[in-house]
C-alpha cells in the first residue's frame, strides 16, 4: 500500500476565555500527532470525548487550519492545495444524519449538490449521477423527490454516505457515523460501508468512542488521551495485547452481554482531566493504576516498534535502563 495522507507533528491549540477580566488560557486540542493513512485502509481513531478526535478531523477535511505542523496528501502539502480540489479528493461522513442535511431540499437534489458546486455537467447528468449513487448505497429511485424528514435515521445516514461518495473522492472522514442510530442500524451502516470500500476503494478515517464499531470495521486503531495518540497499531494486535493502561482501561469499560458481569469498573473515574489545565508529566498519570515517580515529571516519548507505537514509560526501553541503573 502507499501513503494517502501524511500527518506529521500536528497541532492545533484554542485561546479560551476565564471571564470578563482574567486572561486567556491556551487549549491544546491536538498536540503533536503523527500518524499515516495508507490506500485502502481504515484508519479507526478512538477516546473520550475532548480528547481532541474531531478536531482531527476537522484538520485533515480542511475545515480547521493547523496551528503548527504539516498535513499531507500523497506528499502534496494540504495548505498549497485548492479548497475545492481537497474536497473532491477528501469527504466528511458526520454524527447527525438529520442535522447535516438540509430539510428544504429533496434528496436528489440533496446528493446532487457537490456536484453543481464543482461545475459537472448539466441538471440531468447531475440527477442520474445522483440516483446512481443513492441505488449504490441501497436508496432505491422512488425516494428521490422525499425530504429529510420523510426518512428514518439509517436512510438518512445512507443519503449523507451518497453526498460524500458522490464526487469520488479517496478519502472518507466518518466522524461518530453510527452514534446516533439504532444498535440494528448501526450494523447496515457498517455493513455499507465496509462494502463500499470494498467496491469503489475508498480509505477511511473512522472516528468513533465506540470501540466494538472500531473493533468491527477498523484495519488499524489510534487511541488519543488528551491532544495526543498514546498507542497505534493493527486491530487485532490492540484489542488482544493492549499496551499504554489508558487502552487497556477503555477496552475493560466495553459493556459484554455475559450474564452476571455487571457494569465494568475502568478504574478511570467519572472526571476527565481538565485541558485547560493538564498534568504534568504524563497526561494520563493522575488515573493510571501503574503510574510511578518518572510519569509526574517526565512526558513520554512515542516508541516504535514491530508491534505499533506507544506513548508509555512502561514500555520505554530508555526509562527501564535508567530505573535499573
């Protein structure tokens, strides 16, 4: 496979008002991210919420400027790029189905939409590209000329898929793409857009707090804690062997259907940290069960191995020598 997009030491910080007369604090909603996202992968990105996924996403849609740090498609840097020419190459799937689409218009003209602002072809080809697409994602013709609201959730996530594909980008962005719907929708959807991949090629970046969705439909999974990814690798590899305590406490937290198992216990807490102000040392140390002297004062450092790459003194070779020493 080779490289799509190139994220190399991203950030993206926010000026945070105290009140009337106290100064501002900085926010660092993503802080130092690398990652890639090769061909025909999907990339699955999880955490809690504010841990800074969305803003991510906005970055590599190009809906939010970095504040420092490149951004890269197929090495091209993002920044020299036209608006338009990323969105033809790069597409959002959001949260809401409903609140992404506009309940004036019909469907059709809905999924036609992108096409008219890119200038293809005139109102009929624009229509059949539509209807072709809308049949491709399971929407038969007859719910061409419905409104939004005549629809059910899933249909409405299968419409707002048709608008992002319509235009035949490589990319695929889902933020949250199965939050708002029914546990037996959110199946089709995946289901869809597992097949769509499969058929037209697409890479995705999939986003999500739900990590049986991840589990389900991810190649590759990035967990975020606080602006930054703490531990990368394949699926199989994460959910079998995690390795940083915050993964290891997220996939404790996922709730089984084994009788008599109860609410799982994470041992995180019900408090996220506050981003305003964050820790020191390693983010994650006032929750971790393993923390020691090194993760208070020290932040770690991003360890590549064959297995992935985590952000953890535990499994820093350079802070085990010194502890030994």
């Amino acid at each position: 496979m080779s490289t799509l997009l190139t994220i190399s030491n991203v950030s993206r910080t926010f000026q945070v008002s105290q009140g009337l007369f106290a100064r501002k604090k900085t926010l660092h909603a993503v802080n130092g991210i690398d990652l890639t996202v090769e061909k025909g992968e999907v990339l699955g990105i999880v955490g809690e919420s504010g841990c800074g996924k969305s803003t991510l996403a906005k970055m590599v849609l190009g809906l939010l400027p970095a504040t420092s740090g490149d951004i890269a498609l197929e090495g091209a840097d993002m920044r020299g790029l036209d608006r338009k020419a990323v969105a033809r190459r790069i597409q959002p799937v959001f949260q809401d189905p409903y609140s992404s689409l506009n309940p004036r218009k019909t469907i059709a003209s809905i999924v036609a939409f992108p096409l008219l602002v890119h200038g293809f072809g005139n109102g009929e080809a624009r229509r059949d590209k539509a209807l072709a697409i809308l049949d491709k994602v399971g929407l038969p013709k007859r719910f061409a000329d419905r409104y939004p609201n005549q629809l059910s959730g899933g249909q409405r996530q299968r419409v707002a898929i048709a608008r992002a594909l319509v235009m035949e980008p490589e990319l695929v962005v889902c933020d949250e793409p199965t939050s708002a719907l029914d546990v037996s929708v959110q199946s089709q959807i995946l289901n869809l857009l597992m097949d769509l991949r499969r058929d037209l090629g697409l890479t995705y970046v999939f986003i999500s707090h739900n990590l049986a969705v991840v589990e389900h439909i991810a190649t590759r999974v990035a967990v975020m804690y606080l602006g930054r990814v703490v531990e990368l690798a394949d699926t199989a590899t994460l959910f079998k062997a995690p390795r940083h305590p915050y993964t290891k406490a997220l996939l404790q937290s996922v709730l089984t259907p084994e009788p008599g198992r109860g609410i799982p216990e994470t041992g995180l807490g019900l408090a996220f940290p506050d981003p305003l102000n964050p820790p020191a040392g390693c983010a994650f140390h006032p929750r971790c069960p393993n923390a020691f002297a090194t993760c208070r004062t020290v932040t770690p450092r991003t360890v590549k191995d064959p297995a992935g790459l985590v952000a953890c003194h535990l499994h820093d070779p350079q802070i085990a020598q010194a502890a030994a020493a």
